[in-house]
C-alpha cells in the first residue's frame, strides 16, 4: 500500500495552529463558533492531517491521541461544548474511542469501547439485516437504559464514527451485513457527504466523486472489502486515463481530501494526487 506523508504548506498550516495540550483549541466536534484564532477544530485537524498521511509516529498526532486517550481514562475533558439532544458524554466517548483507536488500534480504552458498540451491532443484524427492537435491546444491555429515539447516533448506525469504530470488532459475516446496510443507505456514511454508496457517481471527474471514494476508503477498511466493494475497482479501473492515472478535475478541490501538494496550478500536480489517492483505495480493497 502506498504511505506517502505530504509535510507541505497544507500540513504545516495545521500543525501550527495546535495548542501545547495536544488539541486544536476549545471545540472538539464543531465549528460553531470559528475565529481567526481558532479556525479548526481538533477533529478536523486530525482528519485532515491523516488525509496528509501522519499517523500516530507523528508528534501532532502523538501529543492528539494522548490528550484524547487522558479523556478517555477521565483524567480531563476536552472542551466543554454540549448539545442538548444527544447523551454528550456518550457520543464523545464515541468520538474519541474513534479518533484514538483509528491511529492506535492497541489502544484499550478505545478497543473496550469499540467492542460494546460491537456488541449491539452483532445483536442488531443476527436476523440478517437490521432490527430496530434487537438493537434497543442490545443497547440497553450495554449502556443502562433504552436509547433515545430522538437522537440519531443511539438509534442505529450511518456515522462515520461507526464505520470507524468497528473495523475489527464484528464478525465476518456481520462485517457483511453492516456493509450491505452502509452501502444501500440512501445519505450514504454521516458526516462524510458520500451519499448512496451503492450507486455510483454520474460525472467521474467531480467533487461528488471526491466524497464518494471518502465513503469507500472507510469501508475499505474491513475484511470483507474485497468481496463488497470489487463493483468500485472496475469503476475506477474504467476511468483511468491512457497513461493509467486519474483526475477528478480541479472541482474535487475541497480542502479535506484534495489537495495533497501544496499546488494545483499544475495539472500534472492534481493528477498526482488523484492517482495517489485512488491507487491506495484499489489496494486497501484488493489486499
């Protein structure tokens, strides 16, 4: 698999703007209220500095993952941002157990986490497909009470915290299922923008493509990758160009997934990146 780390401008301009305690200023999850001194959230930091190709042998992402992890084992909190309509100590542990166990997988606050979860999900699909009652009861097991049906996140699965977050915990036939089901979503993975994973795009070179194969890479990350997403590997196979790379055109531009380089007022540069990007989703899906 291709690992290229792109210690550009892009990156720089990130790891600048973190604070001495790990995180990206007061937010964790929102931008609700941005600044000229707080731009960025840690979240999307972090997103958007994996995009770049650090990982955990990265000090910014190293000092991240400890503060998130410290949270974890309740010895701080991260910031002080609520809403109202979900259980928000719930949903942060959910999104950090993700964020650490993404470039920690050893980690095992987050690994104990991702196994409760786990559990709900083996419980919700053992009939074959999704069970609303199954999964009320499973959840209820784990976490104490029956899940708030207001709130998205407790009611089932869709988010990218999900996709994440399970990637190693489920068994291979209930890998399968989860993926049928992310896959037939009509809003596709939440939070990414993918839209319904099991049509594909109409115009190839296309933002929408852009957060199309961001729905993918997530997905490429289980086991049964290969045999869910071979539909995707012809389609990309069939949009190379005569030279075998791809360009998803300077619309794909959208400051999470592109741009790699620090420039694309070269089209060899954007192309580049394109084929960078696409190469290392073919592998994930065929290894």
């Amino acid at each position: 698999m291709i690992e290229v780390k792109h210690e550009g401008k892009w990156a720089q301009q990130i790891i600048s703007l973190q604070k001495e305690d790990g995180t990206w200023g007061r937010y964790f999850h929102t931008l609700s209220q941005p600044t000229v001194e707080q731009p960025i959230t840690t979240e999307q930091a972090l997103r958007r500095l994996r995009v770049l190709g650090y990982t955990i042998k990265d000090e910014p992402i190293r000092k991240a993952v400890d503060c998130m992890a410290a949270c974890l084992r309740g010895e701080r909190v991260i910031d002080d941002y609520n809403e109202k309509k979900h259980d928000w100590p719930l949903f942060t542990k959910l999104m950090l157990s993700t964020w650490v166990k993404i470039f920690d997988p050893t980690n095992e606050q987050a690994l104990a986490f991702a196994r409760q979860w786990g559990y709900t999900v083996e419980k919700s699909f053992e009939n074959g497909c999704f069970d609303k009652e199954k999964h009320a009861k499973a959840f209820a097991e784990q976490f104490g009470r029956l899940p708030n049906r207001q709130s998205g996140f407790e009611m089932g699965y869709g988010f990218l915290y999900d996709a994440y977050l399970l990637q190693g915990v489920l068994t291979p036939d209930t890998e399968g299922l989860l993926l049928d089901f992310y896959l037939s979503k009509p809003d596709g993975i939440y939070y990414v923008g993918s839209g319904q994973l099991n049509i594909l795009p109409t115009i190839f070179a296309s933002r929408r493509t852009s957060f199309y194969l961001a729905g993918l890479e997530i997905l490429a990350g289980y086991s049964v990758a290969r045999e869910k997403l071979g539909f995707a590997v012809d389609w990309l196979n069939s949009h190379k160009d005569g030279n075998g790379r791809w360009d998803l055109s300077s619309k794909s531009n959208d400051g999470i997934y592109f741009p790699l380089s620090d420039s694309w007022r070269k089209s060899e540069n954007r192309i580049a990146d394109c084929t960078e990007r696409i190469i290392k989703l073919l592998q994930q899906i065929t290894n």
